[in-house]
C-alpha cells in the first residue's frame, strides 16, 4: 500500500494531538508533532537566554538543533540534542514562549526544512497549524479540525487541572481566544485552511469517531 502524507491542523484544543497519534498508530505511520519543534526552540532558547529580538543568534540555534523524535516504552518521546525533553517542553511556561518564537520568520523558515526534510518519504501523520498551506502544501490527505471555544476550553482545563491546582477554566478560555486571535492574525503562516483540507468539527465527536472519519478518508486515498 502507498504511503502517504497526512496532516492534521486547527487551532488549539480542537483535538490535534490526540487524534494524530491514533491515526499514525492504526497506520503505521510516524507522527510528527510540529509545535514541539518550536517548544524544544523555545527551551532551548530559553536555557541559552538567547532573546527573539536577536534573529542571527536564533537562526544559528534552530540550525545547530538536532530534534527527533523517538519510541519509548510504546509512546513518542522528543529528544533535543539526544536528551529526552519530552516532559520539559510541556510547561506553560514554555507553552508560552513557543508561541513567541513561532512567529519569528527566522525561526519559522529554519524549521521548515526540518519538517520538510521529516516527511520527504511519505508514511507520516503530521500535526500544526500551518501544515496544509506551508510546510505540506502537496500532502495527499488534509484535514482541519475545528470545535467550540468552550468545548476547547474545557478539554484544556481537563488536560491540565492536574498540574496547575489553581488554574480555572475561565483564564484558560481567554487564553486559547488571544491564541486563535494570534495565531490567524499573524503575518507569516497565519492559521487557515487550506483549500483542498476536509473540515472537521469536532464539538461533539469522541476521539474514535473522528480517527474513524480519518481512516475512511484514507481509504479513499490509497
């Protein structure tokens, strides 16, 4: 069976994530998370106390950056530089920073090579914002996925409540607004839909329903 390019994107808590990796896993395919591109950026930056405003010392960064990703005990691990900082690029702290970083051009064209270098040999199910119109415009199968504000909200809060005891859903819901606003306001690589991509609204979806809807549309493909 051909193996094809997939990628999967939307704004924040429209269930990118998750999706992904379980339609990467029932094919067999790689997946590839590229907002944790810009995470590991953003910690590495971070860690170097190299600032956005200073673009030759952040293009040498990116470039010097060695960033894979890699099985673990069943589960995808991101390493950076052959560290594993899975666990490290999930703070909201750096959640933060990513989302400063990734709107640099120095930043954003560094990564695109690596991500287009990642999906030259088909056989991966990639996720982000910018996938469909940027790094992947001549992806096989496009999907955006959409949702509710309050329904993204609430998957976030869920995801998180754990971690930040004091975190409500109300801070969460103005944050993903001021995201989305960000995110497709931007200049470079706004988030938007490309026109060969097949909506999804996902509100009121289970996560097997939409793989499900994924997996047919494959089908269709190969």
């Amino acid at each position: 069976m051909k193996k094809i390019t997939i990628v999967i994107d939307g704004p924040a808590g429209s269930g990118k994530s998750t999706v992904s990796q379980k339609l990467a896993k029932k094919l067999g395919y790689t997946y590839l998370d590229s907002g944790a591109l810009y995470r590991s950026i953003a910690l590495k930056a971070s860690h170097k106390k190299v600032k956005s405003q200073n673009s030759q010392q952040l293009y040498r960064l990116c470039k010097n950056s060695i960033i894979a990703f890699k099985k673990k005990e069943g589960k995808q691990h991101v390493f950076l530089d052959h560290k594993d900082i899975t666990q490290k690029i999930r703070t909201r702290k750096i959640s933060l920073l990513a989302s400063l970083y990734s709107k640099l051009p120095v930043v954003r064209k560094a990564l695109l090579y690596q991500q287009q270098k990642l999906g030259k040999k088909g056989g991966m199910v990639a996720e982000g914002r910018d996938l469909g119109t940027v790094v992947f415009p001549k992806a096989e199968l496009k999907f955006f996925l959409i949702a509710s504000l309050k329904e993204r909200a609430k998957r976030r809060y869920l995801e998180l409540k754990e971690k930040f005891k004091k975190i409500s859903l109300r801070h969460i819901e103005k944050e993903i607004q001021k995201r989305d606003k960000e995110d497709s306001k931007r200049a470079l690589a706004p988030l938007k839909k490309a026109k060969d991509a097949i909506s999804l609204d996902t509100t009121s979806l289970t996560i097997d329903q939409v793989v499900s809807r994924m997996y047919k549309e494959f089908l269709k493909r190969v």
